[in-house]
C-alpha cells in the first residue's frame, strides 16, 4: 500500500481562468456558464462541453466559447454520457414529475426540423415494473452495449444498436439493494466486461457470454461518481475510490491500491493522472439524484502520477461541479458558473523543475512515462550521472553512465575514470560498451589494459571466451594488448578461435617460442594460408625445427591436404592437386645445405617437372660437395651424382646457369658437357686451350671439325702462338688443312711466321705438296686450253664448211625414234634428220635440235655463270678497296650467299677442279685482304 504523504508534490499545471474575447483586441472577460439555471450533469468530447441543466436544457461550448442549447427535456436532465469516437450523445431526464427517467440517444452530426440534434431513440429506464431513479450511465464506444445503474441496486444493459429500438435486447443484470454508483465496460480481446460498483461492493459480468457469469471483486465500494476507467497505459483497469484507499480492479481480481485519506467526492482519470476531488470535513448528505454536494466547504483538486509516484498538481477551489478533459487540458467548473483551465506544464519544464531538486530517478520515471525519446533520456541519465559523481557515489555514477551508452561520446565518461582508484568503475563502464558492440580499438585496448592492471584472469578470460555471435570487440586489437601484457596464452587462444594465423603463429614463433606447435598449426591451415604463412615464418622454423619443416614443405610441394582433409583414397575424383612452388622456398634453407639436399632430391624424385631453379640449385650443392671432398671414392662418387644429373635432360633448354656453376667449381667434365650439348665445339677448343691441352685441341678439332672447319683455322693459329716446341700438333693440323684445302698457302704462312720456334722445315711437305698442287693444277689448265683451242679450231673450220659448201644430209633412220626416215623430215647442220611429226613432238625451239640441245644448254649456262661470276668479283674487289670497314662489305656478301660454293652436276672432273680453283682464288684474295686491313 503506498503512502500518500510520502508522495512528493509538484506544480505540473498552471491554473488560469477560462477567457472570453470580445470584439476588441485587448477586451477579455472571464468566460460564465449559459443560461442562468443551475447545472445539474457535465461531460465533454467530440471538441465541446456538453452541459445539463434543471431545466432540460443541453448547452454545447465548443472551443470558440460560442454555446448552442436545444430543449432535451421538459423538466431537467440527470445524466449525459458523451461518445469520443461517435457523434453520439446519450442524456437521461425527465418529461414529465414523478418517477419515469427517459433515455434519449442524440446524433449530433444530424438535425431535425427545429435544427436540433436529431433524437434516434428513446425509452423508458424503469427496471422491470419497479419505477426507481437512474444512479449513472455508460455506453460502449462499439454502440453495441448500454448500462444504466439505479439506486435500488438494479442494473439494466441494453444489448444490439443503442440509436435503435429494433434489434435492441434488454437484461436486468443485478438486483441489489444497495445503490449502483458506477458502471464502466472493459474491452478484452473478444471478451466484453461490465464493472458494477455499489455503495457497499466491486463486481465484474461477462456480457459476451450468454448466462452473464459474475466475479465479485470487493465487498467495499464507493460514493456516487468516485469510479473511473483507466486507459490502457493502465489497462483499462477500473478505479474505485473510498474515503481511506484507492483500488484498482482487473475483471477478475483486484489490483494495486493506493492510501489516499479524505472523502472522496469526485474521480477522473486523464492522461495517467489520477483526479480526485475530496473535502476533508465532513459534508451533508448527498443528493443521489442529481449528484449535487450541497456543503459549501471548500474542495481540494488533486491531481495523481500513479506510475511516478508523485501529485503533480493540488489546489482548493469553491464548490466543484465537475472536471472535464477536452482540447488538451482540464476544465473545472464551479457552482458560480465559473470555470477554471489547468493546462499541464511541457515535459521539458517538468524535467527542469525536477532537475533543480535533483529528482534525477522521478524525472527519469517521468521521461519514460511521457514516452520521451532515447536522446532525451540519454540526457538525463548524463546529468544524474554528473550528480552521483560530485557526489562521491561512482558506482551509481557509472551506472547512469552506462545507460547513456549510444548517445553520450564514451570519452566523456572515460576521462572522469581514468584515476588508477576508480578502475574498477571505468571497467564495468567499458564492459557495457563492449556488450552494446559500440567499443572501438581503442575502448578494447582500455579494457584489456585495466583487465591486466587488476590482475582479473577471471574476467579476462570471460572477455575474451565469449561465443562467436557475442563478440563486442576487435578480436586484433585484443590480441595486440594482449600480447604486449604477456598474457601469451589468452592471446593465442583469441588467435586461435578467430582464425588470426598471422598473430598466432607471431606469438607461438616470436614469443613462446613453440615451434613444433607452430608447425602443427600450420599443417591444419587451408592451402593458400599455409604457403604464405611457410613463405613468413619458413627460416625461423627452418632453423629451430628443420627436419619436421623440411617433411612439410615436402607435402606443401607435392600434394597438400590440411588436417582433418579426405585422404587421398577417399578424395573425390577430378580433384586439382595443391601444389607450391618449390622454387620459392630455396632461400628458406639458407643455412641448411643438408635439409636443403634432401628437400630437391626429394622434389626432383616425385616431381620430374619440377622448376628449373629446383635443377641449379641442386646442382649447385652436389658441386660444391665434390669441390670440398677429399675421400678419392667419395668425390668420384660424388662426380658422378653431378653428371647423372646434368645428363638427365633438364639443361638442354637453360644451362647458362649450369654452366657457371661447372665452371665456378672447376667441374671440367661438366663444362665440357655442356658445350658439347650446347653445340659450342668453339668454346670446347678454347677450354682446353686455356689448359694448354695439345692433344685435346687436335681430338677437338678432328671430332668437330666437320661441323666447324674454321677449329682447324684456330688450332692453327693457337699453336703458331705458343712458343714451345709444337711442330707435331702443327704438322698434324696442316694435314688436315691440306688435305681439306681449308686456308690458303699464303694465309698459313703468314700464320706461322709468328711463331719462333716454327722453322722451314715444319711447312716444307706442306709447301711441296701445295706447290705439286699447283704445277698440276697449271698442267692440266694448260692441257684443256690446248684441248679447247683444237675443238674451237675444229669447230671454226666447221662453221666455215657450212658457209662456203653444201651440207649432204644422209642419215637413213630418225635419230629420235630410230625408224627410216620418211617424207616430210627435217634435218640439221649437226647431222641429225628427225621425221616432221617426231620432231613437233619432241622439239621445245624449231631453231634447235632436240637431240643436241641438253648439251647446248649446259655450255650455254657454264659460259652465263662465269661471266656473272667474273663481274661479281670485279664489283666486290672495287668495293672492297674502296670501303672504309671491309669487314662489313664481307659480311653483307656472305649474307646474299655469293661464297657459297655453285657446283653443277653435270661438270666433268677436270670443269669441276677448274671452278674450285677460281673460288679458292677468290676466298685467297679474301682472306689476304682482310689480313692485311686488320
């Protein structure tokens, strides 16, 4: 039971009286009642005043102050109940004296003749056959129910359409013998309840249901108009007011009360306040009939915040007749026809005044109640915070603090907290700000950093073990505080359940220095996140764990599966293999030469394909092992691992890189090797050259002298330039070029005459042998010219034949098909005869014989060519005289081909020698030229 004088009292309504304006801007009169009788009943709704007076009059003051009336009854009007959803009025009265109350149902929005509302009903209120006063009136807002209460204790309900007399039903509810002082209908879902309030009892029907069952709540009631409706921020209860308590009802229990002393004569409910009239002293007898206190004592408005706990208005006034609502505020009307405004305060005014008391929990309670938005309230839990925390009370600061959360800039609150004693505080105020998932980096950096300070694991690590959907934090800003707290383990298990794998493995490697469990954490990692991760932390595993790295990069390399994956057996089909670039790890094995053995050959084993840098660098280590071995049989062993692997085929395509290697560690059958599949017959020579290797360079020159003749040229030369007795090896390669006619005579001699130690007697055979090779070739030049000038003789003294005498053309057969010859036949100064169609057939000229025309022709072309030829050499000798780079005048005709030799396949051996000497003529000139320009 709550205590009235315990309530606070406040002014949350202003009093003024209600103002008439006149025709002058500044003229305003205090508003009075119509009509000079006495007003017996009042209600309000639908934008007026409704009044009833003794007269039967009805007056309507709508907001413009401008009344109407209509005559409702002939003698006077008892009840009016005014609809706020419908238009419709509902007025008992009397027309007539003695006991015959009429009920009248007026439709205000239409007019009868006389232009009053229009009247759609009317009846008797007499329950059954019994004449007795009506007490009060109510009527549902769906129009569909109706109770009229009496003082003999009965209770009429009309059911159906009350501005109707068809289709209506009535039923007597009660038949008591206590008055009826207030009736009121609470709607429930589908379920309709009647609240019946008598001078002595509380009882609730179910009007939906047939037989009307009754729940009697209370066997106390009250005066007459001391019942109200709540609305429905109470949930309709119904308020009953005695002289000591106030109770609430549901329709089927009682609820709340509330001690308010004094005799209650008036109860309305606006807007969640609670309006009670009351007079302390004892009054007179209370006319039932019309409702009229008749005391002239004063009377005491009070108005109540039931859900705040306080009065927010109280004031004495003159023998009140009632208090309506309407137009936003209440109108009290007095019996000197006057009537009195409270208009109630704006909630900004209420807070302040409030505010001024430090009333920081009722303006809360106040703010909610007017439904006042989050910023508002936000607002106000700011400054009741401000309060508490001047105060000294930190703990209830921080909790209003905590209910800003959203609305108020969390630094306005950490800055008062930040003192190292209110830690506590300022970690309840973060803890709430992560929970609202409102915390930024830096919030959780705070949190943490007082987690550490308190040395709270308990909290910490409920902080951080919170389930994925609650997560109110930056999981990598936790792990960074974490970390740089020293709490490795919470650190690791935040990384571990967000899927952090850099800051875990970070920690694991740098911190804990857990490297198997790195490792471990790595294997269970998706493809992409394990190669890169291997790529990061690959040399610190590598140097502190190299065995177990070395296995993973094995599997990373071939075929990767994490932890927990389908096994190659189970694997589904089609699926792409996880392969890394095994080439990318080298440099992780930088000081381990043996890990990094084991791990190519490994490679090189599983994956035939692998990288070719996989190839060198392995080759590279096999090397450098037979470079520093010293065991006989293991560096032969070892010799041959290299060889093996250079002839594997894989540095056919690349081998400059293997070649340097060979050629870093002096690994001589290598180099040698790959020259050879290099096809570097040149580089081969100059490598035993270098090593001054005599029999090589001969061996060299007689293996690929074939496919390069200029190694004899070069072999030449490089013996010319030693100093040392070489006159075999010299002998040996002028055989060679004699016998090949490689260079001319004059060309070695000039070659050899550098060396010292080459005397006459080295060149000698070589020099009797070309010059036997002359004279022959002159011998036998000089034989074809004498053969020459005799056919030409010969053919000369022919053609003078021919001139000067007849030819006799005997031949008896075709000398193309062998047949007798027969007329017509045609017939040549050779002395060939050919039959007319034969030679049509056979002949491509008709100047030329068929027969005699292949050899004619390959006179004719040997003579073309070798006078291109002899013009050719003319032009290239002036160009070679006259250019100031003849190199480049060499280099342009071998490119158009004109040193490649022309060999006709038809020439006699001796027309054969005769071209060749006139090229090696050509090539001589060549060559002495160009010895003699460098």
């Amino acid at each position: 039971m709550a205590a009235f004088l315990q309530w606070r009292r406040f002014v949350f309504f202003d009093k003024e009286p209600l103002l008439e304006r006149g025709e002058a801007a500044a003229a305003a009169t205090e508003f009075r009642c119509p009509g000079d009788s006495a007003i017996s009943v009042c209600t309000s709704g639908r934008g007026s005043l409704v009044l009833g007076d003794i007269e039967g009059n009805i007056w309507f003051v709508p907001r413009t102050l401008q009344s109407t009336s209509f005559q409702a009854y002939k003698l006077r009007v008892t009840h009016l109940y005014q609809l706020k959803q419908h238009s419709i009025l509902v007025s008992v009265g009397e027309d007539e004296l003695g006991i015959n109350p009429l009920v009248k149902v007026w439709n205000l929005e239409k007019r009868d003749s006389s232009g009053n509302p229009l009247c759609t009903r009317i009846f008797s209120a007499i329950p059954g056959n019994k004449p007795t006063e009506v007490s009060c009136l109510t009527v549902h807002e769906n129009l569909n129910y109706m109770a009229i209460g009496f003082t003999d204790g009965s209770v009429v309900l009309k059911k159906g359409d009350i501005t109707r007399d068809r289709h209506s039903k009535t039923d007597v509810l009660a038949e008591g013998t206590y008055p009826i002082t207030g009736l009121g209908f609470q709607q429930s879902g589908k379920q309709t309840h009647l609240f019946v309030v008598t001078t002595e009892n509380v009882k609730s029907y179910n009007v939906s249901l047939k037989e009307f069952p009754m729940v009697e709540l209370d066997n106390h009631g009250c005066s007459l108009r001391c019942s109200a409706l709540c609305d429905p921020s109470q949930d309709n209860q119904l308020i009953v007011a005695g002289d000591d308590c106030v109770y609430l009802y549901q329709p089927d229990e009682r609820g709340p009360c509330f001690a308010f002393d004094g005799q209650k004569q008036i109860v309305h409910w606006y807007r969640g306040y609670l309006l009670i009239v009351s007079q302390e002293k004892k009054a007179s007898k209370t006319d039932l009939v019309g409702g009229n206190e008749q005391s002239s004592e004063k009377q005491i408005l009070t108005i109540y915040d039931l859900d705040n706990k306080f009065i927010a208005y109280t004031a004495v006034f003159d023998d009140i007749v009632d208090v309506l609502s309407e137009w936003g505020s209440l109108y009290v009307l007095t019996s000197n026809r006057k009537i009195s405004v409270l208009q109630e305060k704006d909630t900004q005014t209420k807070l302040e005044m409030l505010f001024k008391k430090n009333l920081f929990v009722m303006a809360i309670s106040l703010a909610k109640s007017h439904h006042l938005d989050n910023d508002g309230l936000a607002d106000i839990f700011r400054q009741y915070g401000d309060h508490l925390y001047v105060k000294g009370d930190h703990d209830g600061a921080i909790q209003q603090y905590i209910r800003t959360i959203g609305k108020l800039e969390p630094s306005y609150v950490i800055r008062k907290f930040l003192d190292a004693q209110r830690i506590h505080n300022l970690t309840a105020y973060l803890q709430a700000l992560h929970r609202q998932s409102l915390a930024n980096e830096d919030h959780t950096t705070l949190l943490l950093n007082c987690y550490t300070k308190l040395k709270d694991s308990s909290k910490l690590e409920e902080f951080i073990k919170t389930s994925d959907n609650e997560v109110h934090f930056d999981v990598e800003t936790a792990i960074k505080v974490l970390r740089q707290a020293g709490y490795y383990r919470h650190a690791v298990y935040l990384a571990d359940k967000h899927s952090h794998h850099e800051w875990y493995l970070k920690i694991q490697l740098e911190d804990i220095k857990n490297y198997q469990e790195a490792l471990c954490y790595i294997g269970k990692l998706p493809f992409d996140q394990a190669e890169r991760n291997m790529k990061n932390y690959g040399k610190t595993l590598m140097h502190h764990a190299p065995d177990e790295t070395t296995e993973l990069l094995k599997i990373l390399c071939t075929d990767y599966r994490a932890s927990g994956e389908l096994s190659a057996e189970t694997e589904p089909v089609g699926r792409n293999k996880n392969k890394a670039n095994s080439e990318e790890f080298i440099s992780i094995f930088a000081n381990n030469p043996r890990e990094l053995k084991n791990f190519l050959e490994h490679m090189i084993q599983v994956q035939a394909n692998s990288p070719q840098g996989v190839y060198d660098t392995l080759l590279e280590l096999r090397l450098q092992d037979w470079a520093h071995e010293e065991d006989i049989q293991m560096k032969k062993r070892l010799q041959e691992d290299a060889m093996s692997l250079l002839k594997s085929g894989l540095f056919k395509a690349v081998f400059d890189k293997a070649l340097v290697l060979c050629q870093m560690h002096n690994f001589k059958d290598g180099v040698l090797y790959l020259y050879e599949q290099g096809r570097l017959y040149q580089q081969i020579m100059h490598y035993h050259m270098q090593n001054d290797e005599y029999a090589k360079v001969i061996e060299t020159c007689e293996r690929y002298g074939e496919q390069e003749a200029c190694l004899w040229e070069q072999a030449l030369g490089y013996f010319a330039r030693k100093e040392e007795d070489c006159k075999e090896y010299i002998s040996s390669v002028l055989r060679h070029i004699d016998r090949n006619n490689l260079m001319p005579p004059l060309l070695v001699v000039q070659t050899l005459a550098h060396n010292s130690t080459a005397t006459l007697s080295v060149i000698k055979d070589y020099l009797i042998n070309k010059l036997q090779q002359e004279s022959d070739h002159i011998a036998e030049d000089e034989r074809r010219i004498k053969q020459y000038r005799e056919e030409t003789k010969k053919i000369q003294e022919e053609i003078e034949e021919l001139k000067s005498s007849a030819k006799i053309f005997q031949k008896p057969k075709c000398s193309m098909c062998n047949s007798p010859l027969e007329l017509p036949s045609v017939h040549f100064l050779c002395g060939h005869s050919f039959h007319q169609h034969c030679f049509e057939s056979y002949a491509e000229h008709d100047s030329e014989c068929p027969t005699c025309m292949p050899e004619n022709r390959k006179v004719m072309d040997m003579i073309h060519a070798q006078e291109q030829k002899l013009d050719l050499h003319d032009k290239f000798q002036h160009q070679l005289k006259c250019s100031k780079d003849g190199f480049s005048v060499i280099a342009d005709y071998f490119g158009r081909g004109v040193f490649n030799k022309l060999t006709l396949i038809t020439d006699p051996l001796p027309g054969r020698a005769g071209t060749a000497n006139l090229d090696v003529g050509l090539q001589r000139d060549l060559l002495i030229h160009t010895k003699r320009t460098s």
